[in-house]
C-alpha cells in the first residue's frame, strides 16, 4: 500500500511539475502530513532550481541565488526547492532530485527541446550553432533519469554560430506564430535567457548513494530516430518564421523619465534645490542644465547599486523617487538607505494606477488593493510588489507617500511614457486607421503637469502611509480619437480593429524593434491591458492635495498642437 501510494505522488509529480510548482507542492507536502502513512516523497525539481553556474561546475550544495531569474519556470523551481528543503527540515521525507536537460526517444515535446533542436538543424531551418556554444549545460538521458531518476544533441557540424540576439528575434516570431497554429514555439526569448549562462552540475553524489549511471550524450543521440515527427507542411507559417530567421543571420553585421523631467523643472520654479541622480547612459535632454551653488546638481550612479544611492540621497531632506522601470529591488534600495541616513524627512513614492489592479465595470479608489490572481503586463505585477512593500515600510514608521498616477499624456516629450501622444501620431498618420477594439473600457487620463503639481502637493500636505491617486477623466480610447477629430476638425475613424489583430501586430512590432532598436508602440502584454478597464476617483487627492486635474478635452487641446508644431502630425 505504502509503495503504491508512493508512485502515485511520484507520477503526478513528473506529470504536472512543469505547469504547477509551487502550489502543487504545497498541496502534495499537505498531503502527506494529512495521510500520514507515506514512507517518502520524490520530488522532481530541476537544475534551474539550484541557479546558474558560469565559469564553474557546481553541485548539490549550490543554492539559488534568487537576484534574478531567467524565466518564470526557474523562479518557482527555486521557490519550490526551499519549501521542499523546509519541509524536509520538519521531518517529511522527501527526497528532491534535480535532472538536467532531459533528453531522448519517446515523444517530440516541449520538453524534449534537443530532439526538436536535432530536427530544427538537420531540417536546415537552424543553419548554424546557438550564439557561441561556450556556456555548458548538463545533458541527463530520460532513461537514465527515469532510472536514477533521468535525460540530451549533434551530427554534420554547422559552419558558423548564431548570434543570441538573432536566436532571441527568431524567439519572438515563433511565439507570435505559436499563437496562430496553436503549437508551442521552438525558442521563446526567455529561453535565450537560459543560453546566455552555464548550467553545468556534477552528479557524482547521485552515482555513489544511489548507482545512478548516466549515458554520455553521443550515447544518448545515437538513439534518436533521423526521420523527423515534425513535418514543415503542417505549419507554413513555421517556414515563414525559418526565412526571417536565415534573413536575420546573413543580414546581421536609461533615460530620464517623461515625468521625472518635468517635476524636477517643477521643484526648480517653487526654490527647492535639487539633486537629480541619473545613469551614465541616461538622456538629460528633458532636465534644465545644472548650476553651481545651487540649483540643479547632477549625481550619477543606479538605483540598483546601494552605495551610489546612498552617496546620492546624502544630505537630502525628501526624496521622490520616480524611477519608471525599477521596482522592487529600488524602492528596497531607496527604504534602506532613508533608514541608514536618518534624516530624510519624507519619500514621495510615485507608484501607478496599475498597482492596483484593473477595476472591470467599476470605479474604485485607493482603498483598492490588487487581487495579485494575474497581472497583464510584468511593470504591473512589479508595481503591485512595490506598492505592498511600500505600505509595509509606512505601517514600521517610514514616511513615505505612494502617488499613483494614471494614463500619463500632455506635451514635452514624445517617450514610450507617452503613450497618448505616440497614439495620436498613428491614428494621423494613417497608420492607426481605427479604434482600438471596442473601446468601451475606460482608463483614468491624467495629463502631466497635474501629476507633477500633485506630486509637489504630496510634498507638502500628503500624510505619511495615505495613497493618493493622481488620476484624471475616466474615458476610453475612443473618447480620445473622437475628441481628438473635433478638436482637429478632421473625420473620426469609421471601424474598430479587433483586438486580435492589434494583438497580431504587436507581435510583428515587437520583432522589429528588436531589429531597429526603438521602442514598438504596442506589445501583446499591452493589449492585455486593452481589455480590461482602469477607471478610478480622484477624490481624496482633491480633498486633502487640492489636486485639480484638466479636462481630457483641454489636455489633448495642449497635445494636438504641440505635435503639428513638431510636425509629427498635420491637420
């Protein structure tokens, strides 16, 4: 009975674990401890669990160093891992193994990925190496790991070696093709990821406790069968993607913040000196020039590395920290060093509506906090992160106040913050000759200069752990064209394009920025976005900041002509 039980929990295990991680073995762990009568548990882990290994061989005593993780897949095998080595500390009996790439006969599958780089490659749709193949990986035969408990490539060399950026495009055109057939791609970006660092582990203690005794890989790919499973005539579209992928590989041969710029312009015109910690690389084209003894005063360095913070944040009495793109490891960053200063007075933290959550057939207000069941885009599940680590900070005391704003437009800079006004450009240009999808969910538009005065207000009235919302009208994007039109006197556009297509064309955009190095104005996360609503009250901003945001029909009165001036539209 206890065997059977036993192998029942051991199938499931190598059944679900690449879908359920952390959450089934929760469950399996609860299971046991319910039950009671299970002698052990195997738990399949992986090697992502343990982390990359550059430039070494590791082992069993490797732990994850959890600052980054190249997929999702690797974060939850990490996570997974310390429950399962916890729980191994409370007295359960489990025994976790770790296999490398799983490779061999069987099935074609998403995670036989040897077999289908095998077929790739003698197919001709891989025609050279995958970057420059020094980083190793250990390759584990499935007979082998089945028996120990088991798993991987090669044949007529290539002649040259694909670089991983081209590998990564190639990524990003099999997903968005994935899509349309329903198959899983080949390579997907995140994967790249992974080839970009060395995984290679010593299995020596599997081969002394336990008589494991692996195959070699020329061992192991001498069984794979040459005809392939995968047939080119099933899919066109995968050909399609195999030509951008020879085009690409013949063919191949931080700035600082739309609202940054503007609120330290802000707090320049109100007397307040200030001291703008930027990157090396950053464009300051946006900042005033800097003053000696007084003024604007340039600091570099990155959120991310504390001791350049640290130096920066020195002498200050309130800091803003307005970084777009850096969340959780910054504002851990910002929160350690105002408690090793000791005198900052105040943190102005500017979250984003998208902290908390969408608010589908709703208007809701700061009291909302994010369900964090899904988020559409990773800057939201970042925000969210952020904002709960932020109300954690303020509930031991920190001074902080988080601000969040809405849909950020006005006039100034045409950036990726921009959004409105990159929009607007499309829809005149002729290149956007409809409505976004239905259009009848709302989003909260806030115009930059309100968002920029709310800020200051925040400075100086808002309450140490109270959100505040910097939002605005709650409208749709078809408001937005259709205001846009009249304000222009020019004809509102007559369709709407579903959804799916700008999805479709998200996709391409993605692909070609990565070839042309700009920015794509829409992405498959953002349409995600597309489809839920963002409307939210303003109120309490207005009460206790006297914050007293536009009109989106004045605000895009400012925008219009601003664009003709740069003549990056014509009406």
């Amino acid at each position: 009975m206890a065997t059977r039980s036993l192998h029942s929990i051991y199938l499931f295990l190598l059944d679900m674990d690449t879908q359920v991680n952390v959450g089934g073995l929760r469950n399996v762990l609860q299971a046991y401890k319910e039950i009671g009568t299970i002698e052990k548990i195997i738990y399949t882990s992986s090697i992502f669990a343990l982390g990359s290994t550059d430039g070494d061989v590791a082992d069993e005593s490797q732990i994850h160093h959890g600052k980054f993780f190249c997929t999702e897949y690797e974060k939850s095998k990490a996570v997974s891992d310390k429950i399962a080595l916890e729980a191994a500390a409370e007295g359960v009996a489990i025994v976790p193994v770790y296999p490398g790439v799983v490779y061999g006969p069987g099935k074609v599958t998403t995670g036989n990925s040897v077999a289908r780089l095998i077929i790739e490659r003698f197919s001709g749709r891989l025609p050279g190496y995958i970057g420059k193949g020094n980083d190793k990986f250990s390759f584990c035969h499935v007979d082998d790991v089945v028996e120990g408990h088991i798993a991987a490539l090669n044949k007529a060399r290539p002649r040259f070696n694909i670089p991983l950026s081209i590998i990564e495009a190639y990524g990003w055109i099999s997903v968005f093709i994935s899509r349309i057939t329903g198959k899983p791609p080949l390579i997907s970006p995140p994967t790249v990821d992974i080839l970009r660092h060395q995984w290679a582990y010593s299995c020596e203690k599997a081969k002394t406790e336990l008589d494991y005794s692996p195959g070699s890989l020329e061992e192991g790919l001498g069984e794979y069968r040459t005809e392939s499973e995968w047939k080119p005539t099933d899919f066109l579209l995968e050909i399609i993607a195999c030509f951008a992928l020879r085009f690409l590989c013949y063919c191949y041969a931080e700035a600082i913040g739309y609202l940054g710029g503007r609120l330290c312009h802000a707090l320049l015109k109100t007397g307040h000196s200030v001291r703008a910690f930027v990157r090396p690389t950053s464009d300051l084209s946006s900042l005033p020039p800097p003053t000696d003894g007084g003024g604007l005063e340039l600091v570099y360095g990155d959120v991310t590395d504390y001791q350049s913070l640290l130096a920066a944040c020195s002498g200050c009495r309130v800091i803003f920290h307005a970084a777009a793109l850096v969340n959780v490891g910054g504002l851990r960053n910002v929160l350690q060093a105002y408690k090793e200063i000791g005198t900052v007075e105040k943190i102005i933290y500017t979250s984003s509506f998208f902290a908390l959550g969408s608010t589908d057939g709703d208007v809701a207000d700061e009291s909302q906090i994010h369900h964090g069941k899904f988020f559409c885009t990773e800057y939201e599940k970042s925000k969210a992160v952020s904002d709960k680590i932020a109300l954690e900070a303020a509930a031991e005391g920190v001074a902080i106040v988080p601000v969040y704003p809405g849909v950020v437009y006005g006039p100034g800079k045409v950036t990726a913050g921009n959004s409105v006004a990159r929009l607007i450009i499309e829809r005149f240009s002729g290149r956007l000759p409809g409505y976004i999808g239905k259009g009848n969910d709302k989003f909260s538009f806030c115009h930059v200069d309100d968002v920029v005065e709310g800020h200051i207000a925040a400075l100086n009235k808002g309450q140490p752990g109270e959100r505040y919302l910097l939002t605005g009208e709650n409208a749709s994007f078809v408001d937005v064209f259709d205001k846009a039109a009249a304000l222009t006197e020019t004809a509102r556009p007559r369709f709407n394009i579903p959804l799916s297509i700008i999805e479709a064309y998200g996709w391409i955009s993605v692909f070609i920025s990565r070839i042309t190095g700009k920015l794509p104005l829409i992405s498959p996360p953002t349409v995600d976005i597309l489809r839920h609503q963002w409307a939210y009250s303003c109120e309490k901003a207005k009460t206790e900041l006297d914050y007293s945001p536009r009109s989106l029909e004045e605000g895009l009165g400012e925008v219009l002509p601003w664009l003709k001036s740069l003549g990056l539209i014509k009406y």
